[in-house]
RNA sequence: GUGGGAUUAGCUCAGCUGGUUAGAGCGCCAGGUUGUGGCCCUGGAGGUCAUGGGUUCGAACCCCACAUCUCACCCCA
C-alpha cells in the first residue's frame, strides 16, 4: 500500500472531537480580546520567507518545503510559519491605514522538513495570533493575556509563562558582544555545537542543554541588565501590565527565540514535565518586520501555540478526553418496508435537529440492538410488519431497559 | 542532518539457543431456538511476521539495505 508521508498524521474521528474543542477555546478567546481571523494562502514566494523568518535560521535554511511553480518557474514554500503571510497579507490589502491596532489570529498547519518527534511533526497545527501598530506594552501584555487565557480554560495548570526582554537594534548588539567576550573567556568549557554557535549566534548559548554550557548560562550576562533605557522601561512596563492583570510569570534571561524578527518581549509557555519539545507556545515582539518587508515601520507583537504540544500537555493531566455526541435515538428495524419506514422516520428526525441513527447494513435485530448500546444511544425504537400495520411501536429507554409503547406517527423522547 | 530503540492480526503484545499448518487478549462478525443491548459462553473471519536482498537443508528469529514509528541531539510551535 501507499504510506502516508512521514511525520505527517491522520487524525480519526475519535481524536477530532478533541481538536474541536481546543480549536474552538482558541476561536472563542481570540474573539473575546477582538482579534478576528485571517486566512492566508499555504504556500507563497519563498523569497516572504527568507526575508521575514531570516535567512540565517534554520528553519529557512534547511526545513523549508521548497519546489519550483509547475508553469512559472518560480520558488514557491510551503508556509513554516504564519507570521510572514499575515504580515504579506496586510501590507497588501492596505490594511496598514487602517485605524490601529490591528488584530488578527489564525488556525493553520504549517509545514518543516524536521525529524520527527514527540511535539514535533513535518506537517503541525498552530494557533497564531498578530498584533500591529502599537509599540505600548499594553499590547504585548494584551497578547500575553490572550495565550494565557487559552491555557487557563484548557486548564493547563502544568504550564507556565516565561519572559525575556532581548533588546532592539540599539541594545542588542552591545548585549551581544557582552556575551561573546563572557563566553569566549570559557571557550574550553562549552560543548561542540556552542563553539560554533560562538560565532554564528551568541544568544542561543544559553539556552543549551548540556550541562556544562547550562552552568555557564548561570553566571552569562542577562539581557535585561544591557538593555537601552526605552527597552528596559518596555519590559518594566510590561511585567506592571501583567501584574495588573494578573498574569503569572517569570523573567527568564535564557528565553531566546530562534527567528529573526524578535525584538524586545520575548516568550515562551512551557508545559512542566514534558521532556523534549516542551515549549507549548512561543512568541514576541517584532517591530522591524513589517518594514523589512515592504510595508511601513509599524511595530508588532504576536505568538504562535502548537496545537498538538498542547494536547501533549493535555494528555498529560488526562484532559484530553473529550466526550463525544451520541445519538438520542436509534432506530431497529426488520424487513425491507420497516428499514424503508425506519429511514424516513430518521431522516424526518435529522430534519428536526435531532440525532438519530438506523440500521443501513441490514444486521439482525439483536446485532442492531448491540449496535446501538456501542453507539450509546439513549433510546431504540422497534419496527417490524407488525408495527406497520398497528401503527405502534416499543420505544426502549436504553438507560433505565424500560419500554412503553409508541405512536409511530407522533412519539417522542 | 546525526545517534539509540522498535516494526508479528484492526489495536496491545507473546513467540524458548533458527526447525512442520505463527499465538493470546481486546475489537469485529455470527450463534447461545421463534422479534430486544450491556454480563457470560461458543464459534468464525482476519497475518506475503514492514519491504527488498543475503546466509542456511530450513528464517518471524542471524546479516545487509531501505521505509516508517519512536526517543534524543540540532532547531522550533
């Protein structure tokens, strides 16, 4: 047989029901803080990509689904990330004169040529949110906020927030060669990959595992202490906004985001007891990105949360059962005339807004009755020749296994 | 991209140092008398032992390759 692609996933009817009710808490909450959905396309000009996620990072340089336009010949990718085509997406249509902030989310799958592991999959679904026009921290608490309800009303309690601030144009490099100089002291004591990434990208030494670099990042200059004083009034700004209200955090100096476009707040919610990809959504502040790609200097702030890490962190509560709708009804019938009178009865039903269910294999009585327990309906309905012609038939309370006899024409249940 | 572990029925897994027709539980289907579910009992269907090579008189079992899953690194949601 022809095997799906790996790391991609089917997901079957006793798993949906689950997404639903995540999908739908996400949907709920990014209306309640006015942000309204947007759809982009799922594949656009790689060039979006390597400009606004950044041609230094991994993900550009070696995840991306990259093929050639059958007619056109050009690059085209797979999306491995929504904030890019939001913000193609509003510079576009013109939205950047538009009264601000600007608030849009958005439930996608996005797609990188990764190994395969737990919380991570080459096709996942997130949920993302985009804020523009606002340089306030208001806004970046406003976003915090909104991630932080979804969680809470998953009731994710095992997860918690983390912030950072990693500074803007003006502070960033300074912070950097801080960190160079502190780590270049104790070269001999970091891991083969920190060495390199040495020179390629200082700020991601501190989030390294191994041990030694993990002792290391303990005593490393923190990036709130080298921050510009707009910055630091930023992220001082901000913890008074998620203090008022009332959002729990906590600073932590080794949150660095792997995308270009950070600026500022950076964060992360991190589900407790997860051991690998345990990030569950990660986000911050971009306030370059919309002019880095052709539209105005308008600032941003956005997150994206990984729908299936979430249900990880789920399942790890035992949350992620969710119950599924059963049939109210369920209709045995016997004969050809009383599965025709049987079909018209449920159909009638459906009509009404009510969930019924028959018999469309043609099983015998006892294998509908035991069908309809596995269903879990809450009542059966009997029909043979006998009820056809007297008109009436037993309806069975499958709970309380009582029946009392029925108007075929007008019952109810 | 780099390592470790795995792959036997729809699912979860047994299968002794290679030895006839590969097993269990669950699920599915059908029965346990005439038109009634859940519990119980009986029976049945269902497997080219992931795939392709090799070693051997003989391979689910040993060797090689490849695919997928999984865990970790890297990176990220």
């Amino acid at each position: 047989m022809i095997q799906k692609i790996k790391g991609t996933m089917d997901i079957l009817p006793d798993r949906t029901p689950l997404f639903r009710y995540i999908e739908g808490i996400m949907r709920e909450e990014a209306a309640k803080y006015g942000f309204g959905e947007i759809r982009t396309p799922t594949f656009e000009n790689t060039e979006l990509f390597v400009r606004g996620v950044g041609n230094t990072t991994d993900v550009v340089q070696k995840e991306m689904y990259t093929f050639n336009d059958r007619d056109e010949n050009r690059s085209i990718s797979l999306r491995p990330e929504g904030t890019a085509s939001v913000v193609r997406a509003v510079i576009e249509n013109g939205k950047c004169s538009d009264a601000m902030p600007l608030k849009y989310y958005y439930i996608i799958s996005c797609f990188r040529h990764e190994a395969p592991q737990a919380g991570r999959s080459r096709e996942f679904f997130q949920f993302g949110t985009e804020m523009f026009g606002s340089e306030s921290p208001a806004a970046d608490a406003t976003s915090i906020a909104l991630a932080a309800s979804v969680i809470k009303r998953l009731g994710l309690d095992n997860v918690k927030l983390h912030i950072n601030s990693i500074g803007c144009k003006e502070c960033r490099p300074k912070y950097r060669g801080a960190l160079t100089k502190y780590y270049g002291e104790h070269e001999s004591e970091l891991c083969d990959t920190c060495k390199k990434r040495l020179v390629s990208n200082p700020l991601r030494l501190l989030d390294c595992k191994n041990r030694e670099c993990a002792n290391l990042a303990k005593d490393a200059p923190r990036t709130v202490d080298y921050l510009c004083d707009n910055c630091r009034e930023h992220f001082e700004s901000l913890k008074k906004y998620l203090d008022g209200m009332g959002v729990e955090y906590t600073v932590d100096s080794s949150i660095v985001r792997g995308l270009d476009y950070y600026t500022k707040t950076v964060f992360e919610f991190v589900a407790e007891g997860i051991a690998a990809q345990s990030t569950v959504c990660g986000g911050g502040r971009y306030d370059g990105l919309v002019e880095e790609l052709g539209g105005p200097a308008l600032p941003g702030i956005g997150f994206a949360m990984g729908i299936t890490r979430i249900i990880l962190a789920m399942e790890q509560l035992g949350k992620d059962k969710i119950e599924e709708c059963k049939p109210k009804l369920y209709i045995a019938s016997m004969g050809e005339a009383a599965s025709l009178r049987a079909l018209s009865i449920v159909e009638k039903l459906r009509r009404e807004g009510i969930w019924a269910e028959c018999d469309v294999v043609g099983r015998s009585l006892k294998a509908q009755m035991k069908y309809a327990n596995k269903l879990g309906a809450d009542y059966t309905l009997i029909i043979g020749d006998f009820e056809l012609e007297s008109g009436k038939a037993q309806l069975r309370d499958m709970r309380a296994s009582e029946q009392r006899e029925v108007e075929l024409d007008n019952f109810t249940i």
